[in-house]
C-alpha cells in the first residue's frame, strides 16, 4: 500500500506540473533579404511563378544536402524535425549547425518534444549560443518526470508535430520524409528507412518558411529556457562544441565518412544544376491543429489537395509507409478505379513494418481494396540491397530495410512529397507538411523509378477465391527463376502474426 501512495502521489504531482505562461514572446520571422547570399546567387534560372526541385532519395545524398547547405549558409538557417537522434548522422548535423552559428548566422532549432527526446541539458547548452534558439513544440511540463508527465496529460501530449523541414537563407529548403537520425539516412547498420526528400529553390521556399515562422511564434511552441526554468553554461557549451567537432573529426576515416565526402565532392546542395521546373504548392497544418478536436478540419493538409484541382485521368501511385485508409479511403480509391483509373498502392509489410499495430490496422482493408481493383504491394525487408546495387557511395550494409517515403503521383504530372502518411494519425492528429509539383518530368521519373523495380523491391498482392466461394490473400514474388505463389505474410514468425491479429482486436485504430 505504502508503494501504491506512493506512486499515486508522484503521478499527481507530475499531472499537477504546469506550462508556463507568465514570460515575455518574442516573435521572429524570415529574413527576406538574402539575394546577395552564396546561395541566392547560386540560384538556377527560373521562369516567373516557377520553382526548382531536386529528388533525394539517396540517404548518404541527403545528410550532405544538409550539411552543405549549413556550410554555405549565411544568414539563416530553420530547422524542423519530429525526431533527431544522438547517432552518428544526428551529432554531424549538429556539428554543421554549431559551426554554422559561430560564423554568426541565425539558428532556430524547433523540435516536436515528444518525438525527439532530446537531453535538455545539450538543448540548454545550445540555447546559450547567441545565434541559436531552440524551441519545443507541444512539450511536456514535468521536466523531471516526463513519463508520467505525458500520461497524465495523455491528451494534449498525443498530439504531436509530425513535419520535417529545413531552410537555408531562404533561399534553399528541404522537405521529406526524413527525421535526423541514422537510419534515415543509411548509416545504421540495423534497419534502413526508403525515404524521399525535395530540396528546393524559387518562390516555394518562401511558402515554406512562412510555415516553419508559423509553428515558430505559435503558443504551443515554448523556448527550452522557459520550460525548463534554467539556463546552459559556457562551460557545457564549450565542452559540447569540442566533443562535436572531435567526433565530426573522427567520422572522416569511417566508411560512412568516406561515402559522404564522395557525395560532398559533387556539391549536391549548391550546384545550380539537376533541378526540375515548374509550380510548387506547400499544404501544411494549421500549427491550432493540435489544440482543436479531430473531427474539426480546419486548417487540416489533407483537404488542401482539392484547392489545387489535380484532375486525374489515368494513374494515382501512393507510397505511405502507414496506410490505413478506413472505409471512405477504400470507397474512394475504389470509385477511381470504376472511373478507369489505375490506382496503385505501395506500403510496408509486415516483415518490413517498424510499427506492428499499425499492420494490424491496415490489413483489415486489404481485401476490399484488391475487390475494388487496388493494385497493392507490399515492400520487402530486403528491398535496400537493390537499391544500393544501383549506386556507389553507401557504405553501410543493414539487414532491414523499411519503407518510409510519403509520395504521391498524379497522372505522372505532379507530385507530392513530404511528411503525410495516409493513417489517421497523420490525418485527424499530428501536423504535417508537404510540396505539390506539378512537374511532369519530376513526376515521371519518380513513378518510373517506383512502378520499374515494383517486382524487385515489392511482393504484389492478389486476392483468389476457394472453390468454396471464400476469398484468401496470395502473396507474389517475382524471382531470377520465375514466380512464386505465397499463402502467408512473407518474412515473418507465426509468433507475429498472432501479434498482429490480435491487436487488430482492439478499438485503437484512430490512434494509429
């Protein structure tokens, strides 16, 4: 009884724990002039209205991206993340981000504070650098005890900022799929996420950064300081900049490093080549999303779409990690298909799935999707291999491979990229940010590069029906020595999947 009050009074204490509200805001925007910048002067050549966008579905491709753009910044540099991990690729950024602020540019550093976790003794430490200011969006208020903090204020803290976005000067921006941390960009050695990413230049970086300065001054967003109550020291700041640049230091020799330079060399972020033409359209949450109710749509992403009129005639190709699209998405994506659409549908499997519950929420649809005449594939966890087959500077072999890109092309004219998955999470819960191109030489190459290695990196699912009338999935391999015919989940142990089957007994699927 005496651990049971006990217990009891420090999960009251912690739900009694407050956000502070009697501080002083300072707002702060995007600095507008940066033309003269090495970057704005870098800028391709664009057409009025018109924006570049550059792919980045390499990994190693897209932590240099990153890291060049900190390098050649001068002025400003925004940062907004869900997850940034203490990894290898997580204190690179940072190294390039520090040093970036000792040149004297502006760092503002947003993170989701459930999401990253993040030590607030390094953020406080951080935060004490004239040019950079950290901010935690959403955050918990039991500092000391933010396990119980969070459950006993379970609904506020379930909501979450999910966007990933990065600007440099305002003049370049990259947007994705990627959070900070060493699977995202292939250095792990574990799990590899398939990930997509835009870098970007024109007028849609200016959209995007009015978005970043829209999560940055709302209410939600508290300063690591003021949260806390403390402040860093010198000291610590001095021994983190040291540990960084010696850890940067020795990540030159290591296979990672020698893969990085090799992108490095080609100047991926500053080089006015390689970008697709044409208009850019940023959808993003209302930052106001988390603090109103689900079934309240204003300001949500998804119904942005249908501002932008992407008519569409012959194809719709989905890439969602998380796909769980509940009976309107299966009624919908099956009345495109009547309508003579071709309607394909890439997600994980459950060999390949990082989140079991949501496998579990999603295979309920699978069968009305394939009667509606879906094409649905479902990736392999080996599927990375083929993938670093077709290029030359990853240097770190994982065993897992999991897709984790959020793509969507429309009649190989446009293309989406960003943040979204297609879950209730991402729809009615967390904030989410994306770019709309409307590119047709974009568009086609990523469906091209998708819907040509579909049989290599995918299993192709099809529904058969027994002679008794009853219907079962089937499982298709496309192999060197022909076609194989699976009867169940590919990849993984009986074990999981009584797992999955039975949380898809219980009632949790608008939080998944």
């Amino acid at each position: 009884m005496w651990r049971v009050g006990f217990i009891a009074a420090v999960v009251f204490m912690s739900g009694c724990a407050q956000l502070p509200t009697d501080y002083e805001r300072v707002e702060s925007s995007m600095l507008t002039d940066t033309e003269a910048t090495q970057l704005g002067q870098a800028a391709p050549m664009l057409a009025s209205g018109e924006s570049g966008m550059r792919p980045l579905p390499n990994g190693v491709d897209a932590l240099v991206t990153r890291i060049v753009l900190a390098e050649a910044a001068e002025r400003s540099l925004d940062v907004q993340y869900y997850i940034w991990h203490d990894d290898l690729t997580g204190r690179l950024f940072a190294h390039a981000l520090l040093r970036a602020a000792d040149r004297g540019v502006r760092v503002r550093i947003l993170l989701d504070d459930v999401g990253a976790r993040a030590n607030d003794d390094n953020l406080l430490s951080l935060d004490l650098h004239p040019n950079i200011e950290i901010r935690l969006f959403n955050p918990v208020a039991s500092r000391s005890l933010r396990g119980l903090g969070m459950l006993s204020d379970l609904e506020r803290l379930n909501r979450r900022m999910h966007n990933k976005a990065y600007i440099a000067d305002n003049q370049r921006a990259v947007v994705g799929g990627r959070n900070i941390g060493d699977e995202y960009f292939e250095a792990a050695g574990d799990v590899a996420f398939g990930d997509l990413d835009l870098v970007t230049v024109g007028p849609v970086v200016v959209e995007i950064s009015k978005a970043f300065d829209s999560y940055w001054n709302a209410p939600m967003s508290l300063p690591i300081g003021v949260l806390t109550g403390r402040q860093g020291t010198v000291l610590k700041l001095d021994t983190l900049r040291a540990d960084l640049a010696e850890f940067a230091e020795a990540q030159r020799g290591s296979p990672y490093g020698r893969g990085a330079r090799t992108a490095l060399v080609q100047g991926l972020a500053t080089a006015s080549e390689g970008f697709f033409r044409g208009k850019a359209h940023v959808l993003v949450d209302d930052p106001e999303k988390v603090s109103r109710t689900k079934e309240d749509k204003q300001g949500h992403l998804l119904p942005q779409f249908s501002t932008l009129n992407l008519q569409m005639r012959t194809e719709l190709l989905i890439i969602s990690p998380y796909f769980i699209p509940g009976d309107v998405g299966v009624a919908w994506l099956g009345g495109l298909v009547r309508s003579g659409l071709r309607v394909v549908v890439l997600t994980n499997s459950l060999a390949s799935s990082d989140v079991s519950a949501v496998h579990a929420g999603y295979k309920r649809y699978r069968e009305a999707l394939l009667e509606a005449g879906v094409e649905l594939y479902e990736f392999k966890p080996e599927a990375i291999e083929f993938a670093r087959s077709r290029r030359s500077n990853s240097q770190i072999g994982s065993s897992r491979a999991s897709l984790h890109a959020k793509t969507f092309v429309f009649d190989r004219r446009a293309v989406f990229v960003g943040s979204l998955n297609l879950d209730p999470r991402s729809i009615q819960l967390n904030t989410e940010i994306g770019v709309v191109c409307e590119s047709e030489p974009l568009a086609s190459r990523l469906a091209n590069n998708v819907t040509g290695a579909l049989d290599k990196v995918a299993w192709r699912l099809e529904r058969v029906l027994e002679p008794d009338g009853s219907a079962r999935i089937v499982w298709i391999e496309t192999t060197d020595k022909g076609t194989l015919r699976l009867p169940d989940e590919p990849g993984v142990s009986v074990w999981r999947q009584i797992g999955v089957w039975f949380m898809g007994l219980l009632p949790i699927e608008s939080q998944l």
